[in-house]
C-alpha cells in the first residue's frame, strides 16, 4: 500500500481552490479516493490491516559465518543427546547455527577427535583468593592489590580449566576489587570467565564473614558488610547495589574456614534476610544465603533467598523448604572433601579443621535429600584453590548421587538459568556465545574426563589449543 499526494480521483477538476488537495491510497488491486464516506474508510482501515497481515514478515539477515569448530562429538546438555560430526558455525562471537557442514573458505578448528561441551560455569568462586594459604590472618598481611593480582591470576585459571563464567561469592575488601575486574574482563583489559559478582560477605558482628576475630584490645574499625539490624542490612545492602553488586551474599549461619563461628547457628535473623531480599529484588538484584546450619538454611528459605550455599546441613523439612519455593542449592561437595585431604598443611586453624570433619559426616545424607526432593542443582567450588579443585566438583556430584548428565547441567544450563544469563551462556544454541570446550572421552560416561579440558574458546576466541599446546599459557603456582 502506499499513498499518492496530489494525484486526482478521476472526474476532479484540475482547478482548485488554495490549500485544497486530492490524493489516491492505492492497495493492489484498488483504488481509494477522499470522497468516500465513513463507512467506506471503515471497510479500507480492514482492507488495509488484513493486507498487513498477509504480507510476509522480514527476517533480519543472519550474520555471516566467520569461522566454524568441526565436533566428533557434540553433547547437547539441554537434552542429554549426542550428535557427531557436527560443525558449530560462529559468526563473530556468537553460535550462528549447528550444521553437517562448514561454507568454503572460512576457518574450521577441528575437534574431531573431541567431545564437544558449552563452556562451563562456576557459581560459586572467591576471586581474590590466595591459593598457596589456609591461614585466616593472611589477609591481615596482603595489601588489596596484592589480592586484584591473585584475583587476575585465578581468572586465567580458571579459562584453561574451560571455565568461561564465574559468579563470585563474595569478598572482603570494602573497595570491591571484584567489581573492577569484572569490568575489566568484560573490556577485555584482561583475560577471564566473564563475572557475575556479589559484593560484601553480609555478616553480623563476630559472624561468619566479620573477617576480624582477633584480640578485644585491637581497636579495628567495624566492616562495612556488618549488619546488626534490619536498618544495618538496609544500608549495608544499598551499598553494594550502589557501587556494582550483581548479587547480595549473606551470611545466614556460622561457617567453617574461619576458627571463631559456629556453623550450626543461625547469625542473620529471618527479618534481616527477608528485608535484604525485598531490597535486592526491588533493584533488580538477586541473594544468595551461605547457610550451612539446617535452622539457618530454613530462615534464608522462608526470606525468599534466590540461592542456598552449601547446604550441608540441610534436613528433611529444609529440603521439602527449598522445593516448594523453587530454591536452587549450590553445593561445593568438593571444597570440604579437599580440605580433608590438605588438612593442617596450608596454615588451617585446627578448629576450623575440626569443623570441616564434622560437616564431612553431614554432606552425604543432605545432599541425597537435595536429590530426592528434586532441588535444582548448580556447581559451584568454593576452593581457593583453582587449579587444583575447580574441576574437581563434577566427580563429588556424581559421587554424591547426581547422574553424569545432571553434573554437566549443574555447570551450563542450570547455573545459566540461575544466573539469569541463559540468553547468553549455558548452551551452544544460536544467539549464545560461542563459548566452546572439548574432552578426550565421553564425560557421559566417565565425568572424570572434565577434569581435562584441553580446548577453550571464548566468545569466537582461542583460549586453549591441544594443536597450539603454546598459546596463552598459564603459570601454575603450588
């Protein structure tokens, strides 16, 4: 359809009167003209829209492929479904299509040797971690840019290990340090997992993330993430929205690394928790509730927490909790099983140590009724060892109950969906990032295989290459 001004109707004078016109509407096939009574533009108006409708939609034109990754094996996570021989189509830094062949003339990887996986997703990261220290009062020695330096290392970690999405848990420095790499990841001033990033540890005063057990004659400054009120949670949460936080992290029961707290006791109350979630979810932001306590893990439900960190207490009425509420868990089974296995080695407070033996007797039964009770499982490490522990996770899952296709959900598409990025990340669909790793073996069958990523690619980038075994290397500190 389209309108002509100024053309006459037939049988018009061609002498007109100032400021006077005449026009055509012409839909193919018929003429209209502005003579017509009401009842005549009434039935155009639906001659005008039913053509609309007929009229095929545009399509916008698909990018065109710039590169492809030929897969022996490539494994859906959504379904479980293998498909061989495939080539994922990349155009720019996105999945354009899968198809049993690539255009001539473009770059083509091959893995056809490999079995082929979205990359993986940790939810449950400390950034700024020191790997070579179990010591609490390490942090009293090391400078916050001595911290933003382990933090860009563990990034590069954690990309060889075929990690291309962290969510940090978060951290101590009032600074947010965790923010300022996010950002200089996603500017790509750095190489990293792109980061989601919550802010403080939220914890009551002596608390699980107070972070300054020492002496009562020190006259240290009070954290910035203590909230003893529900007014203090108020402030404490604004704060961390305000300067960058993607998530709110509480502490909603006594934990085990630090030598003071009891992991059994509920610290933040359920009004605090419940006012900390209605602040977040009003800006946009979700929480997350490090709870490890079964009295704590049930308050953080009831508040409305989006996830549940560690869990390991959890019982028969917390587990009924967190299925009707749709609660996902984050387990880090691994974390407590490695820190069995360093022991005193690295520094560790005996206490802390003897804590970390009695969760190890509680992890097996809670996690069987997470299972039971259908909770959505995401992976996460908690370890701040990252080379040593991060692929580490998908074994305790599978050991621990879930079968070897949940334990590659748990890290794509479960955690995606939790994150709220699964437009993103989490699957090789198109329109997802072309966030590519590759095993030897079939990790369906054997999930250990995920403990040996040899291909990275991010975004359309090559991170890691078995035919390159010199690209991008990473320093491995012990």
């Amino acid at each position: 359809m389209h309108v002509q001004p100024g053309a006459l109707h037939a049988g018009a004078s061609t002498s007109v009167r100032a400021h006077s016109f005449s026009w055509t509407v012409v839909v193919p096939g018929v003429t209209f003209n502005p003579n017509m009574t009401r009842h005549s533009l009434t039935c155009l108006a639906a001659l005008i829209l039913v053509v609309s409708a007929a009229a095929p939609a545009q399509k916008p034109p698909q990018q065109a492929v710039t590169q492809a990754v030929l897969a022996g094996t490539l494994v859906d996570v959504r379904s479980g479904q293998v498909r061989t021989h495939a080539y994922i189509l990349i155009a720019g830094d996105r999945v354009q299509s899968i198809a049993d062949s690539a255009p001539a003339g473009i770059p083509v990887t091959d893995l056809s040797a490999y079995t082929v996986l979205p990359g993986l997703i940790d939810a449950h990261g400390h950034i700024l971690s020191n790997p070579t220290t179990q010591n609490f009062a390490e942090h009293l020695r090391t400078s916050i840019p001595q911290s933003t330096v382990w933090g860009v290392y563990n990034l590069r970690l954690w990309l060889d290990h075929g990690f291309t999405s962290v969510r940090d848990a978060c951290e101590g420095p009032p600074d947010y340090p965790q923010f300022a790499l996010r950002e200089s990841v996603r500017r790509g001033i750095i190489l990293g997992p792109r980061i989601t990033a919550a802010g403080s540890c939220i914890s009551i005063a002596g608390g699980h993330g107070d972070g300054a057990p020492f002496s009562p004659d020190l006259d240290l400054p009070r954290g910035k993430n203590v909230a003893d009120t529900v007014d203090d949670i108020d402030h404490v949460v604004r704060r961390d929205i305000k300067y960058g936080a993607d998530w709110i992290k509480l502490m909603a029961t006594g934990g085990v690394m630090d030598p003071i707290s009891d992991f059994h006791v509920q610290e933040l109350s359920e009004a605090q928790m419940t006012e900390a979630v209605a602040v977040a979810h009003r800006a946009g932001k979700k929480v997350m509730a490090h709870a490890e306590g079964a009295v704590g893990i049930k308050a953080a439900v009831r508040a409305g927490v989006d996830s549940i960190e560690h869990g390991t207490m959890l019982d028969e009425e917390g587990a009924e909790l967190m299925e009707q509420h749709h609660t996902w868990l984050v387990p880090t089974l691994y974390c407590f099983q490695h820190d069995m296995q360093t022991g005193l080695s690295k520094g560790r407070d005996p206490a802390s140590f003897a804590k970390g033996q009695e969760i190890m007797a509680a992890q097996g039964p809670a996690f069987k009724l997470a299972l039971a009770h259908h909770i959505r499982i995401v992976y996460g490490t908690d370890d701040a060892d990252v080379d040593e522990a991060v692929s580490m996770e998908f074994g305790a899952l599978v050991r621990g109950g879930l079968s070897t296709l949940g334990a590659l959900q748990a890290a794509t598409i479960n955690a995606a969906t939790m994150l709220g990025k699964d437009q993103d990340v989490g699957t090789l669909e198109p329109g997802r990032y072309a966030d590519i790793i590759a095993v030897k073996g079939d990790p369906l069958a054997d999930i250990t295989v995920m403990e040996h990523v040899a291909f990275v690619m991010q975004g359309g980038r090559i991170i890691k290459d078995p035919a390159h075994p010199d690209r991008n290397p990473v320093i491995h500190i012990q």
